[in-house]
C-alpha cells in the first residue's frame, strides 16, 4: 500500500504548548470550527488539526484494491504528530476520534500528555454495535452502552434506504439535516451557519463519497478495540459530554467512571456538534487541562 497524505494545518506558535485535535469518523478536520481553535491558540496552545484519510483534502483511496483498517487510521495520528515535529502533546478529541485517543494513550503514553474525550464512548464499549442494532430494531444485550435517541434513530434509519441526492444543492440540504439532528434540541440552531460549514465541507472534499470507506475500515477489524483497559489510563483525563448528547448519551459518565482521576463535564444545551455557544466554555476547560 502505498502511503496515504495526510492534510494537516497549524496556528500558535511552535514554542506553545502542543494540541492535536482529532475529529471523529468520516469528519474533516474543519470541523473543529475556527472560532473555538482561535481561542486556543490566543490562550497560548499550539494547535494542528487534520482531515483523516479518505476526507476533506487528505488522500482518498479506492478500498477495494488498497484495503485498509482503523488501526491505519490510528496510526496516521502517529503521523501527523511526526510530521509537525511533536514528540508529545495534549489530545483532543471529537467521537470516534476520543476512542483513537484512548487507545493512544494507552498504546503510546509517552506521546499524550493529557486526554480531552469530546462527545465520544469508552474504548472495548462495543458503541458501533450499540448504534447498528438500534437502527436495526435489535434488542440491546444487558450491559450494553446506552444507545442513541429516538430523533437520531429514526433519520438514520430514513437515511438508509433513501435515495443518493442529484446534485450539490441536495447533498448539502442533506448533510444540513443530518447536523441538524447531530446538533440536538437544546440549543437553537442557526442554518444558515450550517449550510456555509456544509458547503465549505463539500467543496474541499477530494470525493465525497470516500468518507464510507471508513465504515469499510471498521468491518475490516472489528476486533480493533481493546476491552476492559481503560483502567490502565494514566494520562490526565477530561470527559464532556453535552447535556443533549443525542449520539453517545451517558456514554461519558462511563468514560470517567472508568478512568482513574478522569473529571467529567456536562455542557448545557450541546449536542453532538461544537456550536458558538459553548466555544468559550470548552475552550476555558481545555486551556485549564493542559496548563503546563
């Protein structure tokens, strides 16, 4: 397989304290929105965000001839570090991508100097399962992860047997809808911020459609997380979950619970993006977290 680049993009200055933000599955990097990034960097952080492979401007492959795995995808945070000279640095982390955090920190300890888990589930929780049987109408085996809500349950099972959009304006009105549920009920939502983000997401997209690869990738190993280690955590842990989590609801508190010293933050009216409202809150607890 030949290597796959990695976008990457910078800000701070490179003598501040180091911070990888890392977005979760089939999500571009931007999705860390400018505002809450400049408030890191004017708190005095030194940022990079990506888009992971096969999103945004990194390289897109075709999987039926160049396969990969989420350890693959794991691995290119090792990569984007290398790349920007890092040695180490403080990992925040969005969904999917808090559970390539965890399993950073606890595969290379020396590289995390302190974990920020956004919006995201335990590492060994089996969430994907959680999602697919609920999309599916499965019952939830005993123990299992709590699973998403109604609203999300329900445009996620429309949006899988409705047909492909025709065009741009339709893919964007989709991917609107789909934020909008993302988004949760205890915030208003601003449209029209959402449809400039989904139109910027859309036109620096290489292809589009290569983010489903990523669901590939994770069929390809499903064994990909370890179970039952958290406990073994030692970075300095931050958990936040916002109070209107309709993906991973309840999954954070079982993060913490499981991460000795991890401390646990529930944001009023957030859902599962990263609106205006609760930048300078999140950008204040980060900043305090990886105070060096």
């Amino acid at each position: 397989m030949h290597e796959v680049n990695i976008w990457s993009e910078e800000f701070g200055a490179a003598t501040d304290a180091p911070i990888l933000l890392i977005m979760g599955s089939m999500s571009q990097g931007v999705l860390w929105p400018d505002e809450f990034v400049g408030r890191l960097v004017a708190g005095g952080r030194r940022v990079v965000r990506y888009d992971h492979r096969d999103t945004g401007m990194s390289d897109t492959v075709d999987f039926a001839v160049e396969p990969y795995t989420w350890d693959d995808i794991k691995n290119d945070v090792y990569r984007v570090l290398d790349a920007h000279g890092m040695e180490s640095a403080h990992l925040v982390c969005h969904s999917a991508g808090g559970l390539l955090g965890q399993f950073i920190a606890l595969e290379r300890p020396e590289r995390v100097r302190s974990l920020t888990i956004i919006g995201s589930s335990p590492l060994g929780g089996g969430e994907g399962q959680v999602i697919m049987r609920a999309l599916l109408g499965q019952p939830q085996p005993e123990g299992s992860l709590p699973e998403p809500a109604p609203e999300f349950v329900a445009f996620y099972r429309a949006l899988m047997t409705a047909p492909p959009p025709e065009d741009r304006r339709a893919q964007i009105n989709s991917m609107i809808a789909e934020q909008r549920v993302l988004h949760g009920t205890g915030l208003p939502f601003d449209e029209d911020a959402a449809r400039r983000l989904q139109e910027r997401i859309y036109d620096r997209a290489r292809d589009l459609s290569s983010v489903a690869n990523h669901r590939l990738a994770a069929a390809a190993n499903p064994d990909f997380e370890p179970v039952g280690v958290l406990h073994q955590l030692k970075a300095p842990t931050l958990v936040i979950e916002g109070s209107h989590e309709p993906v991973k609801r309840g999954h954070g508190a079982i993060i913490a619970e499981q991460i000795s010293g991890a401390r646990l933050m529930i944001t009023a009216g957030m859902g599962h993006t990263l609106p205006p409202e609760v930048h300078e809150e999140l950008a204040t607890a980060i900043l305090m977290h990886t105070a060096e």
